[in-house]
C-alpha cells in the first residue's frame, strides 16, 4: 500500500474511532495513541470497530487475530487490516 493510502486509512480510522468513542473535551488522539490500555476502548467498543473494520474495508479478521493488543493503537489497526486486504 502506497503511502498517500495508508495515511488516509490511519486517517479513516482514527475518524470512526474518535467520532464513537472519544469524547470531544478529551486530550488529542493520535496514531500512537494507547486507545485499549488508556480505557478509550473498551472489549465492547473493540468489536463493533471490528465489524466497521470488517464491514469497510470487506474482509474477515480472525477472532485469533483481533486482539487488545492488535487494536491498541490505529497503527497496529492498519497493520493488522492490512494483512487481509488483498
């Protein structure tokens, strides 16, 4: 994926994650931003990212796959959306 795609997938979903789950008066969210372990999103919060993740981009992610770890931050997102798109 070329550069100018992949910034505005990071883009894409650091949008959708901020417009369901932040709040407008919280700090600013960025790529790196711990979004799991900083309590942004939650178990509940990740899977509904996911079925947009899914939904959006038409692939399927592994439940193996899609872990805390793996949806932390929106580049861990895009990396792991990445590996099923093809």
């Amino acid at each position: 994926m070329d550069e100018k795609n992949l910034i505005e997938m990071k883009d894409l979903v650091l949008n959708y994650i901020i417009k369901e789950y932040i709040d407008e008066d919280e700090e600013k969210i960025t790529y790196d931003t711990a979004l799991i372990s900083s309590g942004y999103v939650d178990s509940f919060s990740m899977v509904s990212l996911l079925v947009f993740l899914e939904n959006k981009f038409k692939i399927k992610i592994p439940s193996s796959k899609a872990t805390p770890e793996a949806f932390n931050t929106v580049n861990k997102i895009v990396d792991l959306v990445n590996q099923y798109i093809k």
